[in-house]
C-alpha cells in the first residue's frame, strides 16, 4: 500500500481486504501528516516511512524491494484510500498462481455508465478511454484500463524490470506497464468496483495532462528500443549481468 495522509480510509480498505490470501500488508507511508502510521502500526501492518515525500512512484519502488528482499512471491499493489474494491485480490492472486496471467491489473470501466455513476469526472473517464486506446495499440494489447491502481505481478516480473529507474512521479505506472510488454509478460485485467469521494487520491486536471504527455513518451521510448533506434536503460532487464551487456544483446538482435 503506497500510502500519503491515508488515515480517513486505511482501516475501511482493511475491512474488506480477504485475510485468507493475505500474508502481509507493507504500508510505506511518503511523507504523511496524519495519523496513517498510527492506525497502520495499530492493525498490525508492516510500515515503512519515507522521511520525506518521494512522489507516487518513489513509494512504489520502496513496496517491491521490500516485498522482493522478503521473498514475497505474488505482489498486490493497493491504494489504501478505499477507491478500489480489495475484497477481489484473492482473484488477482489466483490467475497468478494458475500462470494464466503475470500481471493482472483492475479495470475500473467496465461500462461507460457504471464508470461515471460511480463518480469518475466526464473529463477524466475521456482521458482514459484515449490514452488506453492509444496504449493498447501501440503496446499490442488489449485491456480495459491502463491506469489502474489497482495491480498484481509474479515475483519474476518485479526481479526482471528495472524498476528503481523509473521515474517517482505518476508516470512510473505507464513505464511499468510498458516494460512489462517488452519483456513479454502476460497481462490481464479483472473488473474492479471504484468509488470517487473527497477522500479518494486523485490528481487534477493539470498533472493529468502533464501524465498524458508523459505516457505518450513512454510509448515513443518503447518503440525506440524496439526499433533499436535508440536505447533506454528503463528497457534494460535486471536479469542482464551489465547495462554493457544488455547493449550488446540490442546489438546482436538488430543483426538477426
């Protein structure tokens, strides 16, 4: 749970967490100034605390190495502002463990109607049906929702992407999910209830285009490495002993 002034809505998103497929909560807590470590501490969770804000995408990259160093093998990824339905993470989990998927991600629009019903802006719910499209074509996929936050991965997905050299603002999750593609992992998603209220995280109309803008360059960096045009570490795989090495690898199969 990436977490910054959660304490309105953590023990809610709690309840309806299914503790019989979970093993351990990691709350990393970026910065807050209320009582999210207090109630977090008090529930039993393990929490983590950034002494300062790191941004949306740093505090993730703090719950994966943390989960990877502790031998976690399926990963959830769950705001703790009760946006997202968690009673349906014992599904997620479960099409990992049957290797039907290596990521699964929640689709918060599963018809236009329910999506705005359940309070999404009109402005946003365009935005996200144009960048998902716009993603799915140029990624080759074919999912509901591109910026969910709501996801799930194998431990091999977390030990291949280099993550830490994303970026800490919103667009880690775009460069996630592009990496992911790359490096040919099987994505699928699962219908995900959402609810928009004051308390829920969401960011405005301004970083929203700055976040658009940003994907859109993501899918210019991915297909610049897959053209092998030009190179980017993000691209590079954990799994490769050297960013020389993985140049190499670039090297050998543009030649093929």
């Amino acid at each position: 749970m990436p977490a910054f002034n959660a304490a309105p809505t953590l023990l809610k998103t709690l309840a309806d967490l299914p503790q019989d497929v979970v093993d351990e909560i990691i709350l990393v807590d970026d910065g807050s100034t209320d009582a999210t470590i207090d109630i977090a501490l008090r529930e039993g969770l393990t929490v983590i605390k950034h002494k300062e804000n790191r941004g949306y995408g740093g505090n993730q990259k703090t719950c994966y190495q943390y989960a990877l160093d502790h031998g976690a093998e399926y990963v959830v990824m769950l705001h703790p502002d009760y946006q997202y339905d968690s009673r349906v993470v014992g599904i997620a989990v479960e099409l990992l463990k049957l290797g039907i998927c290596d990521v699964v991600l929640g689709s918060r629009i599963r018809t236009r109607q329910e999506a705005l019903a359940g309070g999404m802006p009109a402005w946003k719910y365009i935005a996200n049906r144009l960048l998902t499209i716009t993603e799915n074509i140029a990624l080759g996929q074919n999912l509901g929702d591109f910026h969910s936050g709501f996801r799930a991965y194998r431990r091999e997905v977390l030990e291949t992407i280099p993550f830490e050299r994303n970026s800490d603002d919103f667009v880690f999750d775009s460069q996630f999910l592009a990496q992911a593609v790359y490096f040919q992992f099987r994505m699928g998603d699962i219908p995900v209830p959402v609810r928009y209220f004051p308390e829920a995280s969401s960011i405005n109309f301004r970083r929203c285009v700055k976040y658009g803008l940003c994907t859109l360059s993501v899918l210019a960096r991915f297909w610049a490495q897959r053209l092998r045009i030009r190179p980017s570490k993000i691209f590079f795989s954990k799994q490769t002993d050297s960013d020389a090495d993985n140049r190499v690898q670039l090297q050998q199969a543009s030649q093929k």
